[in-house]
C-alpha cells in the first residue's frame, strides 16, 4: 500500500515525557516530508499549542486540534470549527460546577478555568504545555457560571479534570443523558473533554482528507492514547507507541518504541524508507495525482 498522509498525535507521542522534541523526530519528519508525504498532527490541544509543535517540525498544513473541532493552519482562517453555543455551555458549567473538578473553556484564542484545587499535576502539566501564554491568555476565575452570565463564550471545546474516576463516569453518564448536541470523550481515568456533536479526531481527519483528496486507507496515524483508539483501527496503517494502554496497542497494527526511546523517528524510517517519494509514483504512473 502506497500512503500519502502521516498524522500523528502531540502528546506521548511526539513529545518525550519532559515536553520536548527530540532531533530525531524532527529529522524524521522532514524526511517523510521530503518524500511528499502530507504530515499533520491531530490533538486534544488547543490551536496556539499545535501551532507552536508544528513550527518546530516545519509542518505548514492544516492541524486537526481541539479533538477535531477546530482544523486551520492560521489562526484567523479556519477551514472547520465547530462551537459548544452559550447556552449549552452555561448549563454543562452550572452542573460541572457541583462536583470537585477543574473546567477549562478552551477557544482557539483563549482559556478560561475556575479556580478549583486540584491534588494531583494534571493541571499544572496543561497549562505549561498549552502553548505560548504571550500569545495565548489564560485566565481563571472564582465562578464560571457568574463570568458566563455577564459574557458570551462559545468554546470549541471544554476540558475537565477530575479528582476520582467515579466523579468522571457519573459526569460522562448524565451529561450524555441530558444533552443530544455534544460528545463526550474520556482520555483518561481523570480527564473528559466535552465537544459539539459529530466532533472528534476521526472526523477530523476524514474532513481534512476529503479536502486533500485521500482515503483513510492511503494515512497512517500514530498515536498513544484512548481517544486515538478509532484513527487508530481506520487508518490504513494504524500504529501505537509503546508507551500507550494496552487497548490503544491491542487496536494498533503496528507497535513502535516509546516516546522516550524515539519511537515516532524509529517508524517513520522503518517504514517510509521503503517507499518510493510520491514524484516519482506520480512519473511511474502508479499514483494519478
């Protein structure tokens, strides 16, 4: 099979555990690029965040960030975004705010918490790897409820840290019962994001190829994590780092190293090595376009 499209997943996937790239992983990726192969990365992250790993891996096509719900490769210019409306937004809020959770109101320009304590480093880890806070704000308040009733805030996505697990599937469960316009999806044992409707990475990256003109069959997608689980099984060539769950690898066709030990660089050149640049398909006349 001859694959065109490699998307790939940020965190633990891309990134090692200390939240950076290694030379190897750059390099990989320009090698693949330099062999016509279409890269774009697919994430949980919010615009500004994706944008910035994307500069770092001179990836100029559009990214498929806020689990799907906002893909672009500017800032102003969206090619998709889809928006949780005011209303719905106050009322997932007003109900959040009854249990002991963070609420994170994620927009591609802005984020917006309340002040809930969290005993763990799961927020402190997303807020310094959330992008560049010169060019992204932000901000937490006591009440989200209050700030939503004086301002309108229609957010791609919101994010949702929790204490315990009980409190995240109580949460999931009654809020899939009482809204038809959203989807929910747990990344973790701790963590829900909370998305419009038809919204998730998947989606995503089948709008992005219907836009590029490539089938799921001709991409591979590497991921880690359990909202990759379904590119994962669609992709033509669905690959799991060795770092992921055990349902992640179960899914996966292929399991690379973890994201400590390259696993993204080791792949590419594993794989890609074997397949001819797409120009030169394209004057063989196996590929038409």
């Amino acid at each position: 099979m001859i694959y065109r499209l490699l998307a790939l997943n940020i965190d633990g996937t891309l990134l090692q555990t200390n939240g950076r790239l290694h030379r190897s992983t750059k390099e990989a990726i320009d090698y693949v690029q330099q062999k016509g192969i279409f890269v774009t990365l697919v994430t949980s992250r919010n615009f500004p965040s994706a944008k910035k790993v994307a500069r770092a891996l001179k990836i100029k096509s559009p990214l498929i960030t806020h689990q799907g719900a906002y893909i672009s490769n500017t800032d102003k210019n969206p090619i998709f975004v889809k928006r949780l409306n005011e209303e719905i937004t106050y009322d997932i809020v007003r109900f959040l705010e009854g249990l002991p959770c963070q609420i994170r109101l994620v927009h591609e320009q802005f984020s917006l918490a309340n002040k809930h304590k969290l005993y763990n480093n799961l927020l402190v880890k997303t807020v310094f790897t959330s992008g560049d806070p010169m060019f992204y704000s932000q901000q937490f308040v006591p009440s989200l409820s209050e700030y939503l009733h004086d301002h309108r805030v229609t957010p791609p996505k919101i994010e949702v840290y929790f204490e315990n697990n009980r409190d995240l599937e109580d949460a999931k469960k009654a809020l899939e019962a009482m809204f038809t316009e959203i989807n929910c999806i747990k990344l973790d044992d701790l963590r829900l994001d909370i998305v419009p409707e038809g919204v998730s990475k998947l989606n995503g990256l089948i709008f992005l190829g219907n836009q590029l003109g490539f089938k799921l069959k001709e991409m591979v997608y590497i991921g880690d994590g359990l909202d990759d689980i379904p590119l994962i099984e669609a992709a033509g060539l669905g690959v799991s780092m060795w770092n992921a769950p055990y349902d992640v690898k179960r899914a996966s066709d292929w399991v690379t190293r973890s994201e400590n030990e390259h696993g993204v660089a080791y792949m590419v050149k594993e794989h890609f090595r074997k397949q001819q640049p797409i120009d030169f398909l394209r004057k063989m006349k196996i590929i038409k376009n």
